[in-house]
C-alpha cells in the first residue's frame, strides 16, 4: 500500500456515494426491499457487485443475478421512488471527516470537485441536502462524460474544469473502479473503502488506503503546515 504523500496538491477531487456522502446503506436497503417486495431473495453482495459500476452495468448485474423475468424497471422505479422518501426523511449524512476535508481544503483556497456518476439533479440534491454544495469549484457527473468509471474520464475532466493536473490533483474514492479511474488519469489516490473492503488484487494498485476521511484531512494538514515551513 503506497504511503501519503505530504505535498499541497493543487485541487481535490471527490467522489461522492461511499466517499463524501453515507447513501450506500441506503441504496442498500432500498434494494434488500425492493427485491423481497418483488419475491426475490434479498443478497446483500449483488448490491455490493453494482458499487462503483455505471447505471447500465448494474442494471446487467441484477439480471445475471436473479435471471431473465427478473422485473428490472418495475424494481428500478420503485427502487428509485423509495429512496426519494428516504431522502426526503433527512436519513442522508455526509461520511465522517467529510465537512472537515472540505472546510481545511477551502480555507486554504485548495479548488474542490466533485466526480460521480449520479445524474446531475439527485447530485444536486444529495449536495444540498448535506449542506455542501457550495464547497465544489466543479461537478463532473454522469451527464457531463461518455464514460463511466473506471475511465479516467471524470478526473480528467474534473482536474481540467479546476485549471489543476492531473498529477497534482487529489483524488478520494471508495471502490475499486474509482480508484482505478483516478489512477488512469494520474491522480494521487486516497482510497476510503466503505461497504465494499479492498480486495486483495486490488491493495497495490498505486492508492494509499486510509480508514476514513479525517485521515485525509490529518495529512493535508500536515501538508499544509510543511509548506509554510517551506516559505519561511
């Protein structure tokens, strides 16, 4: 596992289900729900196989899963107005050290992005109903690209909207296709893992895995302290 890097990058880039925000326990439940309402066994691990995978790619994993009759948009739609009344509840949270990542970023006027999948108005939302909108300089979202994670499509747009490298950029991510797309695209990775642990085949990959984002914040801060050492 690759060690921190203590040098000030020039933006972050976040991903936001798993990384910024806590929504995979919800989608989780959602799906546990969904598929007993439809008579299905509810696997917690096929849910855990569609993490970090595009809308189409997940949509194949469920089929392959529970077979050709499985009632996919029938589920999708429920699915989808299910989570809307959790969101609505308030049951969203950011992820511990989130709000802390992104204050100490921006008092040091680091740019901040975001790079998701989601659509950009649930991406909208998710970020407003957490309060944290107006921390990103940048959104990259599923509308804004051709290709999904693990391109590196997201973070190259991401560090282009910010002026920044990609080298020079931060990227945090909590499964195994965003850190490869963040790897593709040069980023310096810090891998969070949240529902999903790191595999094996995955721990060398280039990422320095931390167990959560307050770690991230420690190490920027100490980022931050060397390079005003340096000034002086």
């Amino acid at each position: 596992v690759k060690q921190p890097i203590y040098v000030l990058p020039q933006a972050i880039v976040f991903d936001m289900d798993g990384t910024l925000i806590d929504s995979e326990r919800l989608q989780l439940q959602c799906f546990m729900e969904m598929t007993e309402k439809y008579g299905y066994e509810a696997r917690d691990e096929i849910y855990l196989q569609c993490i970090g995978a595009t809308g189409a790619v997940a949509r194949n994993i469920l089929v392959d899963a529970y077979g050709p009759q499985f009632p996919l948009q029938e589920v999708l739609t429920d699915w989808r107005e299910r989570y809307e009344e959790l969101l609505a509840s308030g049951a969203l949270q950011l992820k511990e050290g989130a709000r802390l990542m992104l204050e100490t970023a921006t008092s040091q006027g680091i740019p901040c992005a975001l790079a998701t999948q989601t659509r950009r108005v649930l991406t909208e939302k998710k970020l407003q109903l957490t309060g944290v909108l107006d921390y990103f300089d940048a959104l990259v979202t599923g509308d804004d690209v051709q290709r999904g994670k693990p391109d590196p499509e997201h973070y190259m747009v991401a560090a282009a909207k910010l002026g920044a490298e990609p080298e020079a950029c931060w990227a945090l991510e909590d499964s195994e296709n965003g850190v490869r797309s963040a790897l593709s695209a040069g980023c310096v990775v810090y891998q969070i893992p949240d529902l999903v642990p790191v595999s094996a085949t995955y721990t060398n990959l280039g990422q320095t895995i931390l167990n959560s984002l307050v770690e991230v914040a420690e190490i920027l801060e100490i980022a931050i302290a060397a390079t005003i050492v340096s000034r002086e």
